[in-house]
C-alpha cells in the first residue's frame, strides 16, 4: 500500500498532462513511457512484462501508459518520432535516455533499464 501522497507506480497520461506527468517528474525518478494501443498484440503482450518489472523495483521507477489512439495522443508519438508500437521511452531529468520497440522479455527490460539508470 502506497502513501496517501506518493504518485502510482503505473499510471494513465495523456497529451494534456505529459509535460507534467512524465518530463517533471523524471527529475525525481526514472519514467518509463508506454505508448500502446488495445488493437496491437505486441502491446497486450508488453503490457504483464512491464508490470512485473515496476513491481521488481518497488517505487523506484514509475510507467506511464499513453494510448495513442485516445484523444489527441496520437501527437505525443509525432512528437517523439514513433513509428510503430509499442514503444517505450525512458525519461531521467526530462530528457530521453533510452528507448525500445516492440515487445521484449522481463529479462530484456531489467537489462534496459539496468543499462539506462543506476537500477538493477
């Protein structure tokens, strides 16, 4: 059970508060961006492996979930250049730091992060 004023380990964003949500808050701790969609396998595939992997490191790192077909969302994936999803981006200090396509193994994004942060 988190404290009543620590932000969720996993959370929904949107165009409207990704400023805030993820560029802000990746001063204080890594951010890793999911940018998904309900119709794409790969996504409902890398969806469990991420969870498990925020999960492993206990409030240390946060995952923001961006479905790009809600809204104008769509403009957060022109914005960074994604051409196909999923993609995760990982934010330290509002600045991409790394970034992946597709969907990997737990294994494959322990390493990731491990190689992008001081997380093992």
């Amino acid at each position: 059970m988190r404290a009543m004023n620590a932000p969720a380990a996993i959370f929904d964003t949107h165009l409207e508060q990704f400023d805030q949500d993820v560029i802000e808050a990746s001063h204080a701790q890594p951010v890793m961006v999911d940018f998904w969609a309900d119709w794409c396998p790969p996504c409902r595939a890398l969806t469990p492996v991420l969870e498990r992997v925020i999960a492993h490191h206990a409030g240390r790192i946060r995952l923001a979930k961006v479905e790009v077909d809600e809204g104008a969302n769509m403009k957060l994936a022109g914005r960074y250049g994604l051409r196909g999803f999923p993609t995760v981006l990982l934010f330290i200090n509002g600045e991409i730091v790394g970034r992946f396509a597709s969907a990997q193994s737990e294994r494959w994004v322990h390493e990731f992060i491990a190689e992008h942060t001081s997380l093992e």
